[in-house]
C-alpha cells in the first residue's frame, strides 16, 4: 500500500468517531428541542398580558399577536382565536358593529343567530354566530364554528371582541376561553390633575 494510501485510511479512522460524534450531539439537541417544544405545547399555565388600556390572562401556549399600534390583540391556538380591538373613545357606532357582523356572517353558510349581551363582566351588543363555516365545507367531515361578537364603551375605552372556535375542539379549548373572558379588566384611563 501506498504512502498515500496509508495517510487516506488514517485520515478517515479519525474522523469516523468525530463523524459519530458530531452526529449524537446533533441528534441530541435536536431530541432536546422536540422535547422541549412539547412542554410548551402542553403549557396550559396563566400568563399575564398586560397593556396600556386592559389587562388579560391567556394559557402560556396560546400564542400572542399584535398589530404596531397594539390596538389588535390576538390570542390563538389552532383554528381557535380570540380578537380584542381596544382603543380609548367614548363610543361604539351601531353602524360599523353592523358591518363587522355582516363580514362575519359571509364566513358561514345560513348561519344561526342569537344576542350577546356581555362579554366577561362587560355589558354592550353582541352577536352569536353558528354553523358551516365555508373554510371548512369541502372537507369530509364538514365542520361547524361558532364565532362570539361583542362590542361595548366602559370609561372611556371601546373594546371590541372576536372569539372564534371549531365546535368540535370546544371542550378541549373551553378552560382557555372562560380564563380569558373572566380575567378580562379594562384599565381605566388616567386623567390628569385640573389645575387649581
């Protein structure tokens, strides 16, 4: 054999066990990651949001968007979302509620309607919204969702909400929904001192 020979068969019985290695700690952190994301996954724990004008508790693996302004909130996991519109105002015009339910309404075919009062410990206008949604028609199992649409002024803040949910996940989503409905508290706006 070779010079050359000798030095390639040398060269690649020292890197076959650095090959291996480099492998289990790749594939260890990998499995490490995968684990890790599970646990949060499975995170149903309450976490605070806390903003300028409300503040909300939410389980730790729903995930949390926000426009810049941060005037829309959103809380989802899945097909499984909770909207919140809160900007500081006085009022909630009928008209643009109207028009916001009529954009829902599109999303179902014939939905089924009823009243919402109130949402958490909020008192304003409101709408339920059920049946076939169209996103989900030309699935074997067509499936059916509720959305949950409210409206209403509290000291100076408008808030708007916009729960959505698959009927058929309810009960697994249900402790989610009633946490953040009932720990929902609007903050009220702090006016300043009149002069004297």
């Amino acid at each position: 054999m070779d010079k050359l020979g000798l030095y390639f068969i040398l060269f690649l019985a020292l890197c076959y066990p650095l090959f291996l290695i480099y492998t289990l700690v790749t594939r260890t952190r990998s499995l490490i990651g995968k684990v890790q994301e599970t646990r949060q996954d499975r995170d149903t724990s309450p976490v605070v949001y806390q903003h300028r004008l409300f503040k909300i508790q939410h389980p730790a693996n729903w995930k949390v968007s926000e426009d810049e302004v941060k005037e829309n909130i959103q809380f989802s996991r899945g097909g499984n979302s909770i909207k919140l519109n809160v900007f500081e105002g006085n009022l909630v015009p009928e008209a643009a509620f109207d028009s916001f339910v009529e954009i829902n309404r599109e999303v179902f075919n014939e939905p089924r309607e009823s009243p919402l009062y109130s949402y958490g410990p909020y008192q304003g206008m409101g709408v339920v919204l059920q049946g076939i949604h169209k996103n989900f028609q030309s699935q074997s199992k067509e499936r059916t969702a509720t959305l949950k649409l409210f409206a209403c002024t509290q000291e100076g803040i408008c808030l708007g909400v916009r729960v959505g949910y698959l009927n058929d996940e309810l009960e697994e989503i249900q402790p989610a929904l009633t946490l953040m409905e009932d720990s929902l508290k609007l903050t009220p706006l702090q006016t300043p001192n009149a002069p004297s």
